[in-house]
C-alpha cells in the first residue's frame, strides 16, 4: 500500500512538472474536470429541461418563492411533462389531468415509493411510517391496517363516535368565536385547536382543554414542524448543508419540535400499554398495540412504527384540515352573496337544530363550496414527492427507476380547460344541470390517489363538512370594516396556508 502511494505521489509530481502546474491549479483542473463529467454525462432519454437552469442550484433560484405557480407556468411553454433540476438532482414533473391520473391511478404502482428526504427521514426514522415510507411489502401491510382502522373509527355511531366527537368540538368552537364580541380577530388558533382535539380524539381517546399547557405546546410545535420543515427542504436539495449551523437552523428547529410530539406521542402510548383493553379498542392506539401484539396483518409491526404512523394522522390531519377550513372562511367573508346562499340552504335543511352528517346529502350548496375550496387553494400542491419504483415510460420519455416525479396538483385544478376562468371563486362548478352535487369530476384530485392517497380522506372531509357548516349556521363572517383587502395568494411552504388575516363574525 505504501509503495502504490508513493508511485501515485511521484507521478503527481512528474505530471506537475511537466505541465508547469502548481497543485493548487491541479487540484482545481479535477474538480472542475469531474464536475463536467458529471454535468455532461448522458441522462438518456428524460423529459426537456426548461430555460433557466445553472450550475450547482439547478432550476432553484428560476422556481423562486412560489413554484407551484412556475411549473404550471412552464407547462404552457414545455408541456406536460418536463424535467427541472434541484441542485444536483433531475426530478420530472407532471401536470395536467391525463398524466397525473395515469401515473397515480391508473399505473400507481410504478409511481408509489417515495425518494429519500432528510427532513422527512430523521423525523420518521428513514420511512417507518407511511406517508414517507419506501414502496414494498411492509409498506402496503401498514397503509392497509392503518386505512382499516381509521375507516372503523370513523364509521362508529352513536356516542363516542367521530361525528359526535367533531359536534362537540364544532359546538365548542362557536362557542369561542362568541366570546370575540364581533370584534376582528385571527380565528387561525381557535380553528387549529378544534381540529386537534379531533384527532388527539381518534389517535389517543383523549380531548383537552384548549387552554391547556400540553395541548398548547403540541398544537403549536405541530404548526411550527411543518413550517421548519417547508423552509428546512434546501437540506434535503444539498444534503452537506446539515453541517452548516446556520444554513441549517430551519431544519434544526423542525427537529426539535417534532420531538416534543413525539414525547407526548410516546408518553400516550405507555399509558395505553397500561391499560389496554383487549376485548374493546377504544381509540387509534389500541387497535395499534393490540396489533404488535398480535402480529395477525403488519409483519414486524412494532411500538415506533405505531409512533410514527400516529405522528403523520397528526400532522396530516391537523394542518391541512384547518388550513382548508380557514380558506373557506376566508373565501365566505370575501363572497358574501356565495355565504348567503349556503345560509340559506341551512336554513332551509337544518334550520336551528343540531347540524349531522345525516344532513350532507340534502345540502348540495354547502359540498360545493367545500370542493370549489379545496379546488382553488390546492392545500399540497404537489402532493409528497413519489419515486418511480421501475423504469417506466411517460408519454415519448423514459423515465428510470429511482427516479423523483412530482405531480403538480394545482395544475390540474387551475386548467382552463376543465375549470374556466380558474382564479374565479365559483361552487357551481361543482354541480350539476339538476342542481346535484359532482363528487367527482375531472381534473379534481384534492387528496392526491391511487396508492399514495391521503390516509384519513374520509375523516377530513367528515371535519370539513360539521365545521364549515355548524360555523356558517352560527355566524355571518366579514372582514374588518376599512381593513385592505386580504391576501389570497397563500404562503407556499409544505402545504398553503392563507396568509394572516382577521375577520368579524356576525351571530345570526
């Protein structure tokens, strides 16, 4: 070994010599030379990359603060299908109706693994849980289980279940909004903590006080991770950068604050081990347990898969349920003949008695809005990032295995040519000749699909439906009179949330 080293030093040498190059010169000309290689090596047969691609950052600084509104503007110029590089990294995008829908419904299996993150990775211990789990048979064994038991939960009646469950906290959530006096105020908190307690409900069986200091503390350190980690992602574009205290603050904090959720996470699950009922699962966590015990469906199941799938039913459950729910809000103050007609549809349907979901078939107006909502403010505009799990072909494009795909949702629910005059607030889109409710319709994938698709759909939309309505059957909600107009852009980050702003609600 020493005699190879010291022939490589010699040559080196010799070479330096010979050429006139000082090793500081050398030792640039190979960087520089491996970079062109790499640069110029052959990338086969990907989709085009747009203009305004640079070394080293990519396409980085070209898609600026709000991507989502870039991609669905390259699509005009490159098509549907496109490559834009992210930092060292080719990632192919897909928009549009057709592509989407045939890679995540129609060939979902070809499209179902997700890419590492190192955000994503270090909270959910490299894909133990599911929304960032790697495509294989563990995989599918817990999305299965998990889909199993939040469907049980969810189709409970009676007392105890998540209809009535959500009532309570609708019911608890009016309450509070009273106490405002019709003065402006940011109902961003008081809408957070009633989704919350919904799913503190469903996981763990247990509901707090919203002015508790535990609860606090978690509803904020939810808020807090998501946006960290939307702000944290240039780690996971340029990994090395976690070694950088100061690049890497976002991604710190992200860290620590979902650590303090899984500290009462993990404190709830000993508790339940405690007194785990056999015979009578109340609640997430016991079916869970019952199943590490068991081993009967999930293989391997163990108490830190269970953690950290419970952790994504929190952090999907509570951040783009309220994030909707305010979107709504704020869409009703800024529409006031559209508010007027879903009131009068409560009033008509349901009048002052208790709201139920008995009640969501006769109240096609209310659905509508609550679609044209999560039509026109897509809540994760391009779902979570999917990896192709073999080499697959896209239109005229080859797209190898292991490569990141990102479907850019919001360009299918802005298309003009399925939703005319897009940035228009307008239900009636959503409904039919006969004045019916369209559950389904094209270019409307809010909730992602196919085997990526959102976990806890049914229960989302449970919460959106009791909320939005018991809210509007209470209130009439303006924006503060001589206010500016609010911003509905939306904040880009890891989901959408409107930016900050304050409304008057008005008891009926």
């Amino acid at each position: 070994m020493a005699v190879t080293f010291s022939w490589i030093t010699e040559s080196v040498r010799e070479i330096l010599q010979i050429s006139g190059l000082s090793l500081q010169s050398f030792l640039v000309f190979c960087v520089a030379f491996i970079f062109a290689c790499f640069l110029l090596k052959r990338r086969g047969n990907l989709p085009p990359y747009p203009a305004g691609r640079v070394p080293v950052l990519g396409h980085l600084l070209a898609l600026g603060r709000a991507p989502h509104l870039k991609l669905t503007a390259w699509r005009r110029q490159y098509g549907d299908v496109f490559t834009v590089r992210m930092g060292m990294e080719d990632v192919v995008v897909l928009n549009g109706y057709t592509v989407v829908k045939d890679a995540l419904v129609t060939r979902s299996d070809l499209f179902a693994s997700r890419p590492p993150n190192h955000l994503f990775d270090a909270m959910v211990d490299c894909g133990k849980d599911i929304s960032a789990g790697r495509w294989g048979t563990s995989f599918k064994q817990r999305k299965r289980f998990a889909t199993t038991v939040l469907k049980t939960l969810g189709m409970k009646i009676g007392a105890g279940s998540m209809e009535e469950k959500t009532q309570e906290e609708a019911s608890s959530l009016r309450n509070r909004i009273a106490e405002y006096n019709e003065e402006p105020f940011d109902i961003t908190h008081d809408v957070t903590a009633a989704v919350a307690n919904v799913i503190c409900s469903l996981v763990m069986g247990t509901r707090y006080d919203c002015r508790d200091e535990t609860f606090r503390k978690l509803s904020e350190a939810v808020a807090k991770t998501v946006a960290e980690n939307g702000a944290g992602q240039i780690i996971s574009v340029f990994p090395l950068l976690r070694f950088v205290p100061i690049v890497n603050r976002a991604g710190i904090n992200a860290l620590e604050e979902v650590s303090k959720v899984q500290k009462v996470l993990r404190e709830e699950i000993s508790r339940h081990r405690e007194n785990l009922d056999r015979k009578n699962p109340r609640d997430f966590f016991d079916f869970c347990l019952l199943e590490v015990e068991k081993q009967e469906k999930v293989e391997g199941l163990t108490e830190e898969h269970v953690l950290y799938i419970a952790q994504d039913v929190f952090f999907a459950g509570i951040d783009t349920t309220s994030n909707t729910l305010l979107w709504g809000l704020l869409y009703m103050a800024l529409n006031y003949d559209i508010q007027n007609k879903v009131q009068q549809e409560l009033d008509a349907i349901v009048g002052e008695s208790l709201l139920t979901l008995s009640h969501r078939s006769q109240l096609p107006y209310v659905n509508a809005c609550l679609l044209e909502v999560m039509r026109i403010r897509t809540i994760i505009p391009f779902a979570l990032p999917h990896t192709t799990t073999e080499t697959v072909k896209v239109r005229e494009y080859d797209i190898p295995k292991g490569t990141q795909v990102l479907p850019n949702l919001y360009s299918l629910h802005m298309d003009p040519v399925y939703w005319p005059d897009p940035d228009r607030f307008d239900p009636e889109r959503f409904l039919d000749a006969e004045g019916n409710v369209i559950n389904k319709p094209e270019s409307f994938m809010p909730f992602g699909g196919g085997r990526r698709t959102c976990l806890a759909e049914q229960l989302a939309r449970m919460e959106l439906f009791l909320f939005f309505s018991t809210l509007l059957q209470s209130f009439t909600f303006r924006t503060p009179e001589g206010a500016p107009p609010p911003n509905t852009d939306g904040v880009f980050g890891l989901t959408l949330p409107p930016h900050p702003f304050k409304l008057c609600a008005i008891p009926r």
